[in-house]
C-alpha cells in the first residue's frame, strides 16, 4: 500500500490455517529501495489503508494495528539567499497547511504567510520580507 510518499508492504504471520511466524513489514520512499519495518504481531496481516495521517493494517484473529501520526510538519533544510529566507517543509501529502510568522515566539498573534494543499510530502517556501524585521520565526500548522 501507499501513503505520503512511503511504500508498505507486509508479509508473514499465523494465519487462520495454522501456518506461522511473525508478521513483517518492509518500507520504501520509491518502491524500490525496502527497509525492513518493525515486527508488530504474530498474526498474519491481511491488508490496510492509509488516511489522515496514519496506517491502520488488519489480519487474522481480528488483529489491527494503527501506526501513530505517520508526519508531523516540520521545517527542514532552511537558510537565507539574497535577502529571502527559505526552508522546507514536511507533511502529509494532501493535507492543508499554514506558515505563520511572529516577531516573538511567544506571542499570540502569528499571522498566516501562506496557506497549502501539500501535492509532495517536501515543499519548498521562501519569504522576501524576512530581512525586513528584526527577528522573525516561523511555524507550521494544519488548519
């Protein structure tokens, strides 16, 4: 299965037929490079889903696991060129977010930069009034 740009594919298990061992996921970001995955149960996994954020695998037994938030925003990679400040940000694909400013972190008042379905789980942003300010930060938030 696929979800925010993270292959995952299962295997293994005790099944209802009697056959058994553990259950074992593999991940991959492009479907060819796998790592194995944590082993999460005995039980034969059957299939799953992804959506808002998290996996929710089932199999035999009426076994389900539910992974935890898959991503949390978070700002990568940043630096300032010709005056702009740039970064990028990680999230859900398909998920809207906000970068906001505030002159103190602190502060209760973060405006809105910009809002944004991410189409990729990186995007990149840059703001040409960072150097306008004397002190300038950021956050990433969903709705």
């Amino acid at each position: 299965m696929f979800g925010n740009g993270t292959f995952l594919a299962m295997s293994g298990g005790r099944s209802q037929h009697g056959a058994s061992g553990n259950s074992h996921l593999t991940i991959s970001p492009n479907g060819l490079d796998w790592t194995p995955g944590p082993s999460l149960t005995s039980n034969a996994l059957l299939g799953g889903c992804y959506g808002q954020g998290t996996f929710v695998l089932v199999g035999a037994y009426g076994t389900i696991v539910q992974s935890a938030d898959f991503i949390s925003p978070q700002f990568e990679e940043f630096h300032f060129v010709d005056g702009r400040f740039e970064a990028s940000v990680t999230g859900e694909v398909g998920r809207r977010y906000r970068i906001q400013t505030a002159t103190n972190v602190l502060a209760s008042n973060w405006r809105d930069l910009m809002a944004f379905t991410n189409s990729l789980p990186t995007r990149q942003f840059s703001d040409p009034g960072a150097t306008n300010n004397p002190s300038r930060f950021y956050r990433v938030v969903s709705p």
